[in-house]
C-alpha cells in the first residue's frame, strides 16, 4: 500500500478496548539525521520557553545539540503558563531558537508558570483531526499557523465530560493520565515490530488517525504516546467492522488527497493534506520525515 512517500504492508493488529492498533511495516530512509523531542527532552538539549510577552499561540524552542530536533504534530509541552501541543511537525535546526505554532489543552489556567518540558504523551485524534483541519492559512510568517482554538478547548472539554476526570484548570493531561492508568497493561503490549515505521488505529472499523515516520528508531519514540492518545476516543460502543479494510480505504483517500507543499517552521517543508483527509507532515531532502492524517471532521468539508 502506498502512503505518499511511503510503501508500507499492515502488520498483525492488536486491540486495546474497541481500539485497534495496526503496525505499518515499511522501508527506512537511513539513519534519521536529527533527535526525536523524548530523546532530546531525556539529553537536556531541549529547553521550551514563552515569548516575553507570552502568546498562547507560540513558544520558543531552543536546540541545544550539534543535530536538527524533530517535534511532532500532537505532542505535548507542559508547564509553561498552559500546556500546549504542537499544530504542525517542526525539525528544529541546531543550536538555534526556533518559535513554534501550538495550541492550548490547559483552558483553566493562564500564569503561576512553571518550567516547560515534554510529557512523553499525544493528543487524541479527534482533538489532532480539528486542529489541523482549521490550520490558518499560510502567510509569509511561517511561524503563524494558528489553529481553532476555541475548538480546541471544545474538545478537551469533551474528553473531560467522556471520562469523568475534573480539574481546577482544565488540563487535558490529567484526563490523559487518568485514562492511561486504567489502561496501563494493555498499554504495556504495544511494543514496535521489526522495520515498523507507522501506525494506523480504527474504532468501530473506521479510521480515526495515522501517523508515519522515515525511520523505525523515530517510529518506536513516540509509538506509545499516539496510541494511548487515540484510547482516548474509544469512549463510546461503535459498530464492528474490518480495521484492516478501513485502513486500505483510508490509504487510498491520503493517497488521492489534494496535497500543499510550503515552507515549513524551522527545517524543511511542510505537506498539508485537504479532501476527505485532514493531514499534516514535514518534509526535509528527498523525503517525507513524518506524516499524520486523520479523517477530515464532517463540518470541514472537502472532495
């Protein structure tokens, strides 16, 4: 099956409640030339700060290494004066400060900051669906891709409601936390395969998002985060249906996607996926580094 860039063969699936996880077995493009954000977060060759003044919208990152850092679309920054996770996948370049486009998943609070870092976790896929589905639209600054953030705070809002976790500030972390520890062990069985380079996840026999990496070794980094973030839309009884089937439908549609090519924040260039798919990746050289797609949300529209 062909994703873009990538060819890729489904692997056995595994089920987490009505979650299924499929691996995407595909071929690497070399040794990844940049850090993951867990790895350099781990190294201390990360540090993530607010603007002076802050904007809710954007960070600052500083690359401390000697190599490009890679952040991902979906990944989470705590602390700071909210937690954010980020709009688009940014290769952050070396021994640089680089600002970054995210949006707000802390609605309750705004101030008493606290240091900023990673939290080894994703934003669900409904939550990444809408976000990347109302990216605002590109301007000579490359930095402004803003989302819809009261959209954002909506969803978060919906997460809390579906799993009965409230807090003073309305943190979606603490709803992530409380929903990984219930599923901690089955979590536990989501190990990357050999030459796995993606991962696709289904509810009910539909596709609720796709992630997929130029390298195994980035792959298995951020494997457990994303899927405990799309276990996060398993809150309801869906319809059966073949996982495997969807995922091919939903290949095909990536594949036939209008697809946008521009300048990307910091490294390379971005890739934004419109029609019946709402996705976003990077790419840097002769390939894509990283692509997420989801199905796009009914009111975005699209052929």
């Amino acid at each position: 099956m062909q994703v873009l860039d990538f060819e890729v063969e489904v692997g056995d699936p595994t089920q987490i409640g009505e979650l299924t996880v499929v691996p995407l077995i595909g071929t690497q493009f070399g040794t990844p030339a940049y850090l993951t954000g867990p790895a350099s977060f781990e190294l201390g060759l990360l540090e993530i700060a607010e603007l002076e003044p802050p904007e809710v919208p954007r960070l600052a990152v500083t690359n401390l290494s000697d190599v490009p850092i890679l952040l991902v679309e979906g990944e989470m920054l705590v602390g700071g004066d909210q937690n954010r996770t980020m709009n688009v996948t940014v290769l952050c370049p070396p021994k640089a400060r680089t600002i970054v486009p995210v949006s707000c998943v802390e609605a309750g609070r705004w101030g008493a900051r606290r240091t900023m870092s990673g939290a080894n976790k994703h934003a669900p896929g409904s939550l990444r669906a809408a976000k990347t589905a109302y990216l605002e639209a590109r301007s000579h600054d490359v930095t402004a891709r803003g989302s819809d953030q009261g959209l954002v705070w909506e969803e978060v809002a919906r997460q809390s409601s579906a799993h009965d976790v409230y807090t003073g500030t309305s943190a979606l972390h603490d709803v992530q936390e409380e929903v990984e520890s219930r599923i901690s062990e089955q979590l536990e069985e989501i190990k990357p395969e050999p030459n796995q380079v993606g991962v696709a996840c289904t509810i009910g026999g539909e596709v609720v998002g796709l992630d997929v990496f130029d390298h195994s070794s980035t792959l298995s980094q951020y494997l457990r985060a994303i899927v405990a973030g799309h276990a996060l839309d398993d809150v309801s009884e869906t319809p059966s249906g073949d996982p495997i089937a969807a995922i091919a439908v939903f290949l095909a549609q990536v594949d036939a996607s209008i697809r946008d090519t521009g300048k990307g924040v910091g490294i390379g260039d971005e890739v934004l996926l419109r029609g019946r798919v709402a996705g976003i990746g990077l790419s840097y050289g002769d390939h894509l580094v990283h692509l997420a797609a989801f199905p796009a949300p009914p009111a975005a529209g699209g052929a």
